[in-house]
C-alpha cells in the first residue's frame, strides 16, 4: 500500500478496491480475490477519497492539494482527465445514475457539481462551513454534507442544488454513513467522539451513539441492521447495532483507522489504516465476534445459502436460532470458553462462516489518578486489569468516559465533566460483562484567595501561608514556575516555603491539584545595597 491510505471504494461487482495514498500521491488497486496490490497509479498532490461510478467504469479521486477530480478507467487504470474543482477537494459521491458528482471543498464552505458526461463543473451549492462528509440517497433526491466547523449537516436537494435544511448535530462532525432504505443517518462527531442519528423523515437526531476516540468514517452493511465506525484512536471498529443504537463490539484492525468499504455480500469490509500504511480486511460474518462465557450473547451470522439452517454450533455446542433468511442469521450463543468455530447446517450440508471468542468477565485492579477536575479534562486515565480487550464502554458514575486505547491489561480513557463533584464508580463494560469495584473523585477546581506575607527576599526561605477553597488535595505549589516545599493544614490552608529566585519583582503563586489551578502572587524583594 502507498503511504496514508485515507479513502477506499469498491467496484460494483466487488472486483477490484481502490484506495487513495494522501502521502505518496499515488492509487492503489486491490484485487479482492487475492487481497493484493496489481496496480498504483500515480496521481495529483493529496489524493483523499474515492467514488466508483454505477457501471464501475470510472473511479473518482479527490485531490485535495491541487484542487482536482481525478478520473480513472478503470480498465486501463490510467488518468483519463483532471477536472478543476478548486482549493480544499474532499470527499467525492456520485449520483445513482452516474451523470453528476458531488465534492465536498472543505476549505471554501461549498460543494461543486460535476457533469460527468463533460467532466465540468455545473453548479456551486454554498452549504455550512468546513463540509468533509458526503452522501447521496439511493433515490438520488438528496444529499448530506457534514460541515465540521459549524456542527452540521447540510441537506441539499439535488433538484434544484440548493440548500433545504440544516441539521444541528456534534461537535466536529466530519463524516457520515446512510441506511439502504434511507431512513437514518449516522454522522460522526471528532468533538465528543461520538455518532448522531437522523432521521432523515423529520431531519431531527433521534439517537447519540457513544463510540471511541477519534471516529472517522462510518459505513452501514448492506442490510441495514449495523453500522461501522473506524476509531482512529485506540484503532478499533465500532459495530452499532442500528435496532438499538447500542455499540455491541469493538474489533481490533491496524493502527489510525479512516475509511471502511462493506463488501456487497455484508461479509467483511476493507477498512483503510492511514498512518500504519496498510488496509485490513475486516471478517463481519459473525458479529459480535466476542461474549460472555456465560452464553446469551446475541450474533447476527451474515453468509450465503443459509435458508432453512436446522442448527448451529459453536464449538461444539448447539445456539439457539431467532431468525433465519438466505443471506443472514441471528443466534444466542451457548455457553463456552476460548475460541470456537462457529457452524451452519442446512439441508445442504454444513459450512464455516467464523470464529467466536469467548471472553471472559474483566477485573479491574487500578486506576490512575484517582482524581480530576469536575469539569472534565484531555489528561489520559490509565484503568488496570484483566481481560480488558474489546472494552465496549467505560462509565465513571453516570458519564461516560471516551476510550482511547485498550490492551488485554490496560485501557486508557478522557473523563467528560460530571453533574457535581464526589466519587463515583468505574463501570468497564467488555464483551464478557461489566464490572466496578474502582472509583474516581471528581473534584472542584481550588481557588487561591490570600498569600501572607506576599512579599519576601530573593533569597527565598520566607514561610507563607495560603488560604482559599479546595487546597487538601493540592499536589504542587511554584513560585514563577519553580516548585516549592508545602505542607497542607486544611481544605482551607497551606503553608509553603518560598524558593530563591534570580530576580525581583512579583511572581505568580499557583497551586494546582486534580480540580485544576488557581494564582496569587508574591513580591521578591531585593537585599538592600551600601
């Protein structure tokens, strides 16, 4: 793969995925029956995301740097033209019948139409600022654009290519995803990291989904029922169960995932990992693919052929069918342990379509600090134990704290604000089960009001005291930056030792503990001269 591999496309017959190199400024070709690369293509500076016409005869590549459309044959694999578009050329969709592309330039506030049957641009559609994200509708009637410096989304009509609504949804929503019946619309919000849900009848958000950190791209399977969202943080996919709107796993893929590309079949899925320089090809025929050892885990089994199963095992043990249609099953998983094959049987005959792994309930043993700031704060949170992988969502009492990596022993999490400061528990839901037994104080900020005496000589040594609000859990004291020696007598006081300073003058006083910081000050004196 080329470097930064961002957008990635399918053809309609699910051949061939071409997936844009941002840093080498090149597209590779895959050829999905080998999961190899047979062609690179060498392309304009910053080529972002892909679109494949209907008839997969073209491939579309926005080039973000020069301000292109890139038109591939798809046949030769050769650039057949270069339409200007302008500065800031992001994300590129096409419209069912092929005949106008929609680009997104994030740069200008605007979206450019292009004719594809004379590869020029026809109209320019002033939508909300920063547009990243776009979609069109099955129908062709609409299309969404998520504009990230404004929290929204545009809808355009495509009739007349003019703006009809605006949505209000996240902070920093930067991509999106639509149902095949277009009914809702998963948007992903960087700013929280989590997902808004529209529906697109009423243009309301129905639904927040709270996933990992970092979410980019967000695709929906081909039947509708989950919906994927590449966490470029902790380098996982969320798997939202659109029925509920509940994420039901976090699966594993390469390091900084962008773009995802379900294959027709809704049998796995290309997802493009840009700084790791690589593309995984992501099994969804068992999803989740992990639960408890208890047994009673929902799965949904996507595959061919599977009309009228009469039983399926994992292992060796028998789950209890809930649902069957040709293309898809949903199950209640057996008791077990490890990991199991999981098995179809039909009239005709008996087939493999994954593995599922039994997970073990997680145990946790330490957090650190144990403390922050009421308000919420960007300082990680190490969580310590056991069996951790795939966790699902970590609670500190009723908030929820977004993940940002996660091993079998350690996850790493952001606290958001809480109601009111106090302890509360860790919750750490993974597919094995949820568990607490940890907790987490929330804590207001301190607040510094007097320092006596306020003034001593450069030399340091003069003994103060500090009162103000909020000072027992204080953990450092600095005079203009240095640290000082301090003892706390109370909530309410402190005493500190001034430290030596080159120079006269005032200087700042802060203490600062797990609530934040708070200043006085102090004035260094001179010794005086003969």
């Amino acid at each position: 793969m080329g470097d930064t591999p961002e957008g990635v496309a399918l053809t309609p017959d699910a051949a061939r995925a071409y997936v844009a190199n941002r840093g080498s400024n090149t597209v590779s070709v895959i050829d999905t029956a080998t999961d190899t690369v047979t062609a690179t293509i060498a392309a304009g500076a910053g080529p972002t995301f892909v679109a494949i016409s209907p008839d997969g005869t073209r491939a579309y590549v926005t080039v973000y740097d020069d301000g292109l459309v890139s038109v591939i044959d798809t046949v030769s694999n050769a650039i057949v033209t270069d339409i200007p578009v302008g500065a800031g050329a992001t994300v590129v969709a096409l419209t069912p019948d092929g005949a106008r592309a929609y680009v997104t330039r994030q740069t200008t506030n605007t979206v450019s139409v292009i004719d594809t049957a004379t590869n020029t641009v026809t109209a320019t559609i002033t939508v909300g600022d920063g547009p990243t994200g776009l979609v069109i509708t099955q129908d062709g009637t609409r299309a969404y654009v998520a504009c990230l410096a404004s929290n929204t989304v545009s809808v355009i009509d495509t009739a007349t290519n003019t703006v009809t609504a605006t949505i209000t949804v996240g902070p920093v929503p930067i991509l999106l995803g639509l149902t095949p019946d277009g009914a809702h619309l998963y948007v992903t919000n960087v700013g929280n990291s989590t997902v808004s849900v529209i529906d697109t009848a009423t243009n309301t958000v129905t639904a927040v989904v709270g996933v990992s950190a970092q979410p980019r791209f967000v695709a929906v399977s081909p039947d509708g029922s989950h919906a994927y969202v590449a966490n470029s943080g902790p380098g996982t996919v969320s798997v939202i169960d659109t029925a509920t709107n509940t994420v039901v796993e976090n699966s594993g893929v390469g390091g900084g995932p962008t773009a995802i590309a379900v294959f027709p079949d809704g049998t796995h899925a290309y997802v493009t990992n840009a700084p790791a320089n690589s593309v995984s090809d992501m099994a969804t025929t068992v999803i989740p693919g992990h639960g408890s050892t208890g047994g009673q885990t929902t799965v949904t089994l996507t595959g061919h052929n599977l009309a009228n199963a009469t039983a399926v095992h994992f292992g060796t043990a028998q789950a209890v069918i809930t649902a069957n249609t040709t293309t898809s099953m949903t199950v209640l998983t057996p008791a077990g342990s490890g990991a199991v094959p999981v098995t179809v049987t039909t009239p005709g005959g008996t087939g493999t379509l994954g593995s599922f792994y039994y997970t073990p309930v997680p145990a946790l043993t330490d957090i650190s600090p144990v403390a922050g700031p009421v308000a919420g704060s960007d300082q990680e949170i190490v969580i310590t134990g056991r069996n951790l992988a795939g966790a699902i969502d970590v609670y500190f009492g009723p908030t929820r704290a977004v993940i940002q990596t996660v091993s079998d022993t350690q996850i790493t999490v952001r606290a958001a604000g809480a109601p009111a400061p106090g302890g509360v528990a860790v919750t750490v839901t993974t597919p094995g089960g949820s568990t607490d037994g940890l907790s987490y104080t929330y804590v207001d900020p301190p607040t510094e009001t007097g320092v006596s005496p306020n003034a001593g000589p450069t030399a340091g040594g003069t003994q103060v005291t500090i009162t103000g609000t909020g000072l027992a859990s204080t953990d450092q004291v600095t005079f203009n930056g240095i640290r000082a020696p301090f003892e706390v007598v109370s909530d309410t006081t402190l005493t500190a030792t001034a430290p030596p300073s080159g120079a006269d003058g005032t200087v700042d006083v802060i203490i600062t503990g797990p609530g934040g910081s708070s200043a006085g000050t102090f004035t260094y004196t001179a010794d005086p001269n003969i």
